[in-house]
C-alpha cells in the first residue's frame, strides 16, 4: 500500500480558468444592498447622482418598496449608466445578459460590462474579460481579456489578480512569463485568494519563475489550505511527510491529510487511511483507517474499496495485519521482496501470492516467480520474481503488484 507521502505536489485542477459567469452575473443582481432610498417618487433621480437612478432601478428589480418591474429597473440603470455609474453599467449587463427587463444581447451585454470596468467595476472587468475569452457578445479576443482582468486586478479585485497570473502562466492572450505569473499570483493570495497562494506556492516549491523557496512555498499551501482548498492541505502534509516543511512529522501530515479529506480530496482520505493502518509515529487504529479507506472507496477512489475488505479481515483476526513489501535484493533480472507483518502469514498466503503473480502473468507481465514462506520466526514471505524486462521496471511492476494487495 503506498503511503501518503508518496503523493506528489498538485495544482488546484487541470483547467485553471473556470467559467463562472453566469453564476457571477445572477450573484450581482442579487445583491441589492446600499443605501436605501425610500423616496418612492424614482424620477427624482434624473436631477440626483447616478448612484441614485441605479439604487431605484436595483429596487424595482427585487420588488423593494414598488411593484416589481424588471423594465422600469432597466431603465434607470440605463440613466445610472449614463451618468457614468459603474455599478449601474455593471447591473445593465447583466440583464441584457440574461433578457431581465430588455431583450437578451449579448453584444450590448459585452460592451456595458466593458464600460463598467472602464469605470472601476472589478466584477465587471472579471464578466467583460469572461466574455471576451469565451467570445460571447463578439469575438475571442484574449488581448482584451488580459487588459480587463488587469484593470480589474489593479481595482483590489484577488480573482481577477489570479486570472492574469494563469495567463501569463500559461500563455494566453500573453507570451508565457512564468515570473509575471508569479507576481500576480502573490498579488492575489495577499488579497485574499486561496487559489493564487496555492499556484505560488507550487512555483516557489519547484522553483518555476525564480528562486525555489520550500519554507515560503509551505506558507502559501497552509494559506491555501486555511481558505478551504484541499490540494493545500494534501500538498502541506506531503511536505511534512518528506521534511521539507517543519517539522517533519508523520502525526502532521495524517491531521492534514484528514483536513483534506474533510474538504472532499477522495485520495487525501486514503492516504490519511493508510497512516492509521500502518501505525508508528501515528499509533495503528484499524476502525479509524477503516472508515476512511470507505469514505475514499464511496468518493471514486478504487484502491480504497479494496483495503475496505483488507481492513475488515485484519479486524476479524484481532488486528494482526502484514505490512509493506521490502525490497531485500534487487538484481538485473531477479528480484527479492519481503512482506513483513506482525503475525503469522495467514492461511493459504504462499498460494494467494502466487495466484496474483500469475494472474498477472497471464494479463501480459511476463513473471515467473518461486514464492516461499519463510519461518513462523521471521514472519515474512519471501517472494523471488524473475522477469525479461530491466530491474528499475521489474522492481516497479513488482512493488506496484504486492503493494496492490499487501496494506
């Protein structure tokens, strides 16, 4: 069974600029806060501030005090925008986004929002640039998306600070320049953004972009993980597993492998399984590792579901389990391995063994092996595999076969 810290440092997904708008563009309509303006006469605001026309336009689209007129709303956010309120060009484009109170147009949608972030709009700018990469309202202008999401960066806004970063960082709209992805990754984690202090801490782990620095890289993926990201969690506990991060603790990186597990990571919850199982610096507690190896199975993890019935076993027979293969002796085409435990090799093993090694044959793994189980003393099996491949496969093919089965 591979142990936690086997795991290597990932990214938060594979596709970093997630499509967000719509969710976006509904969030702003509905949140119809700010000063309320309980003057129930909306025309006073043709001779008031724009902020005005847009705080009677947001009420007659939630239905605040007035009848509820999606058109009459759209109007005065029109006036609003007119006057050069950002939030009302902002509000506007997102009903001819949607077809709220005016006819759906996506192309009027594209250029208010465009407008809004001209004015100051972050939000607006994120929604302009989304449009812009998706080309919706017009053409796929990634140029334009890079010029939005920068205006809406330098406005305070961490998302937008993190999309610029994944586009230096991965060339779009921009050549690639992993150190200005950087800069604009640490500019959105000190905003706030638990994404941007992931991602630079990935860079600052492997040195991508400048300097390596593992101490920084630790704090960022505790940030991460602190703002509910669970590659954060699962990353920090890989680095105390391994000693890069302080201390190097086994107890540290199960807690945080847990946290994770919490957060959904299907695969974090096994390897906070595997700990338990294993026992050691953290004390073995087969119920615990039990319940996580299933949490793991029922989250897609199919590894998981097979250390479910190896667990119940071990229960069943008060607790005594077989540990991890060693390798004892490893030659150009002959491999010895070791299967430790901390009981009698259970009934019929030398046979179990030597079904799987040819079962594994028979799929194409061209193995002959002799299996023996050495004295009741020693406690181990002894496994000798010959094979016509090269020994770094063979031992690989090997470990990966035993450790499959073996917890």
């Amino acid at each position: 069974m591979t142990r936690a810290g086997a795991a290597d440092i990932v990214r938060a997904m594979s596709g970093r600029l997630c499509v967000l708008l719509l969710s976006l563009l509904s969030a702003a309509l509905l949140a119809c806060s700010g000063p309320s303006v309980r003057d129930a006469n909306d025309t006073g605001c043709e001779v008031g501030p724009p902020s005005s026309c847009r705080q009677f336009g947001k009420r007659h689209l939630a239905g605040e005090d007035v009848p509820k007129d999606p058109a009459r709303g759209a109007e005065l956010l029109r006036q609003a925008c007119d006057g050069g309120d950002a939030e009302g060009c902002g509000l506007l484009a997102v009903l001819h986004y949607k077809g709220r109170g005016v006819p759906q147009d996506l192309v009027a949608s594209r250029r208010l929002a465009g407008r809004a972030c001209e004015l100051g709009s972050v939000g607006s700018c994120r929604n302009a640039a989304v449009m812009a990469m998706l080309g919706e309202g017009g053409d796929v202008d990634p140029d334009l998306a890079v010029l939005q999401y920068t205006r809406g960066c330098s406005g305070g806004g961490g998302e937008a600070c993190y999309a610029v970063a994944v586009m230096y960082h991965e060339g779009q709209g921009v050549p690639p320049d992993p150190s200005m992805a950087a800069s604009y990754y640490g500019t959105g984690c000190v905003r706030g953004h638990g994404l941007s202090c992931l991602e630079l801490g990935v860079m600052l782990y492997s040195g991508e972009g400048g300097a390596k620095n593992v101490a920084k890289a630790a704090e960022l993926m505790g940030a991460a993980c602190t703002a509910g990201l669970a590659p954060g969690c699962r990353n920090l506990a890989v680095m105390h597993f391994e000693g890069s991060a302080e201390p190097k603790s086994a107890v540290f990186a199960m807690r945080l492998m847990e946290t994770a597990c919490g957060l959904g990571d299907a695969k974090s919850c096994h390897d906070a399984a595997v700990f338990h199982f294993n026992g050691g610096e953290v004390p073995r507690d087969l119920k615990t590792a039990a319940g996580l190896f299933q949490r793991a199975c029922d989250g897609g993890d199919k590894p998981a579901c097979k250390r479910v019935e190896i667990v119940a076993e071990a229960i069943a027979d008060g607790g005594r389990v077989h540990g991890p293969v060693e390798v004892v002796k490893a030659s150009r085409r002959k491999l010895t391995l070791r299967l430790s435990g901390d009981g009698r090799p259970p009934v019929g093993a030398e046979a179990e063994v030597r079904e799987r090694v040819e079962g594994e044959h028979a799929k194409g793994w061209r193995v002959v092996a002799q299996v023996t189980v050495t004295s009741v003393k020693d406690n181990t099996i002894v496994v000798k595999v010959t094979d016509a491949k090269d020994r770094k496969r063979l031992k690989k093919k090997a470990e990966g076969l035993f450790l499959a089965w073996v917890p």
